[in-house]
C-alpha cells in the first residue's frame, strides 16, 4: 500500500446521466500519489464515463470531481501517429528543444526502448507499440495516469511483461494510478485498491494487501481472485467486507 498522503484525485457525489439513464449514482473516491488503483466491472457500468469525467472530457451532473492539472492517459490502442517516427510520438505536443528531446530518450530507455527511437510505428510489434505509449505518457510527468485496458490486445506473455514494467514505472514515479480492467488476475497483480463499479455505484473498495511480486497460486491471492470474480457475477465467493476479512486475516 502507499504511504503518501498527497491527495490527487478527489470524487465527492458524483453523478452522471444519459437521458433517463443513471450511470454513476453519487460515488464518492480519493486517490492519492503513488496509489495504484484498479476499477472492475462488467461493461456498460460507467468506467469509460468515469475515465472520461478524470480527464476532462465529460462533466458530472451533480458533485465535485478534483484532478491534478498535469494528467495524461494510456488506452487499449497504442494510437501512434503512423507518419512520425517513435521519439516524434513519444514527444508530440511538446515544445520543441533539447531537453524536449532528451526527455524523449529517457522515457524510451525506461521502457526498453532506447534502440527504437527513429523506428516507424509501422515496425514496432504490439508490445512495443504499447511501451511507446507509456512512454508519451510519462514523459509528461504525470501526476494523474489514467490506464483504459492498456493490455488486452496483447498476447499473454507479452501482457504479463507489460504489467510488471507498468508497476516498476509506477512504483519509480510514483503518480497516481487508475487502471480499468476486465482481467481480475490483472487487478491483484497490480493493484494496491481494487474497486468494483456495480450499478453506477463502488460495491466494493478493497485494498489487495499482499507484498511484491505477488504469485497468483497464493492461497491469499486466491481468495481476493474468488471474492472480486463473485462481485463480477462469477463463480462463488464471499461478497461482504467483513468475509474477506475472515478470508484474509
């Protein structure tokens, strides 16, 4: 768990229609830097429309949603500009200069990338697609990093290389972190919170409070895998704060 008490993200009933259709019903959330917080649910719960409200790009109806300034997002697509060669990408929008440049390189080397800088997005294979991603979002040293499924496109030894760099990066730059996922091994792999969003409302906010590496056959991490997959519908698994905790001791 983290031991910050920075406060960077700050959700205080918030809520958000379509029409006549409530998809976030009063939730309330904190997160703070150096947290890594995972969101689960099924789809149509409202995770995209509360990334979107972190970002900037939806409002809230009712409530107050507090964000640091410097925030910036990794999605499921790498989204690389095909016309501009690998350091261009990670860089875009950025003032043109050396230090720009040499910020580039830094983020490239932190995700292995450092030999692939004039490489075409065209040559990249998924997994390094996705680490130039991850690179234009930590170049701008964000205090907010918004992860939408950054990893479900990729193949599975790929996936698991990809979590352990996004922990490492994380745990080195210590912004705070919200990752949605459908993958409940993901969620315990990485998460210091997993939150569970269930019509429009966090049925469950739980801290995963296990050390680092985690093995997944632990019989602790077992029990929060058949507890998060049984709020997801899934299976049997006790669904109530004080079973985990019997769970977990």
């Amino acid at each position: 768990m983290t031991t910050t008490t920075e406060l960077a993200v700050s959700l205080s009933g918030v809520r958000k229609s379509f029409g006549d259709k409530v998809i976030l019903d009063g939730i309330d959330l904190d997160v703070h830097r150096g947290e890594f917080v995972v969101l689960l649910g099924p789809s149509g719960t409202g995770k995209t429309t509360l990334l979107r409200l972190l970002l900037g790009l939806e409002r809230p109806d009712a409530g107050n949603v507090l964000v640091p300034r410097q925030r910036t997002v990794v999605y499921q697509e790498p989204r690389l500009v095909p016309s501009k060669r690998v350091l261009s990408n990670v860089v875009i929008g950025q003032k043109r200069g050396r230090a720009t440049t040499d910020n580039g390189r830094r983020a490239l080397a932190e995700v292995g990338l450092a030999g692939k800088h004039r490489a075409w997005p065209a040559t990249l294979s998924g997994g390094e697609a996705q680490r130039v991603a991850l690179a234009r979002a930590l170049v701008r040293e964000p205090e907010l990093l918004l992860l939408d499924e950054p990893f479900a496109a990729l193949d599975a030894l790929t996936r698991l290389r990809m979590q352990d760099l996004v922990g490492d990066l994380v745990a080195r730059h210590r912004p705070a972190v919200l990752l949605v996922t459908h993958d409940v091994d993901e969620a315990i792999r990485l998460a210091d919170r997993v939150l569970v969003l269930h019509n429009g409302r966090f049925s469950r906010d739980e801290p995963v409070d296990l050390p680092h590496p985690r093995d997944r056959t632990d019989p602790a991490a077992l029990g929060y895998r058949a507890t998060f997959l049984a709020d997801l519908g899934v299976g049997g698994a006790p669904k109530s704060q004080e079973e985990l905790h019997d769970r977990h001791p």
